[in-house]
C-alpha cells in the first residue's frame, strides 16, 4: 500500500472500460476535487472496483450507465458504485459479502468478499445501501491520508 490520488486514480481507473469498449456508456464518473489520498495498493483497488462494476453492469445491461462518485465525510472518503438494476432482495442483503454466496447463475460469489477484503486490509469497508430512486449502491470508505 502506498499513498495515492483518487481523482488521477479513478481518472486512469475509468479509461480502461472505455477502451475495452463495454457498454454504451460503459461507466459515469464523477471525479472527486484533486487533493484527496488514500493508502492502498492501486492495483488492488482497481481489482475490487472492478468486481463491484461489473456487478453494476450486469444489474442494468440496457442502461443507464453504473455511476462512480466520491464524497468527503469528516476524515474519510466515501467512493460510492450505484447502478438503477433491480437491488438486492432484503433477504439476501445480510449474506452479500458471505465468501461463495452468490444468486447468478454462473457466479463464483467471490467479487464481494474480496472487494470487502481488500477495502479492510488498507483500513477501509465496503458496505451495501439500497437507493430511494431503485438500484444498489456499493460503499467503499477508506480515511484520508496526507499525499
């Protein structure tokens, strides 16, 4: 892990869908203000990211586009990962980061238990909030450090 600049970070992160050409739009960013750090692997977060994105993707494949935003919260930023698909049944809600759970048919159930991991071992989370409007948001939140 490694002290490094979210905006930049999500910048870099996001080009890599448009080149790989998934979707139409394949992902809405909104880039936080430049200034903000966080300590973690970046390769690492892009893995987690990805999990929790493609998630999103296959909740709406006809759109709209998963949205990536973050949010300062005292000492901590808040990235959000929000998609307009159908939610998570409130039933299954507490079995989401659950290691081999899984309600696709071709899903391993492994992406959210290892997004979750990697959010945690650079003092972060990784928590589910259902949205008033329809849809998931998935929260990391990991604290502000000096860049």
């Amino acid at each position: 892990a490694r002290p490094m600049e979210l905006s930049s970070f999500l910048a870099e992160y996001s080009s890599r869908y448009t080149a790989a050409g998934q979707g139409t739009p394949p992902l809405s960013i909104e880039l936080p203000p430049s200034g903000l750090w966080i300590r973690i692997d970046p390769a690492r977060l892009s893995q987690a990211l990805d999990n929790v994105v493609r998630n999103a993707m296959e909740a709406c494949p006809s759109g709209p586009a998963p949205r990536i935003s973050a949010q300062v919260r005292g000492r901590r930023i808040e990235m959000s990962v929000d998609d307009s698909g159908p939610g998570v049944p409130p039933e299954l809600e507490p079995r989401l980061f659950e290691p081999f759970f899984t309600t696709k048919e071709k899903g391993s159930g492994i992406g959210l238990a290892l997004a979750r991991k990697i959010a945690e071992s650079s003092g972060g989370s990784l928590s589910y909030r259902r949205r008033s409007e329809g849809g998931s948001s998935f929260v990391f939140s990991f604290p502000l450090v000096p860049g």
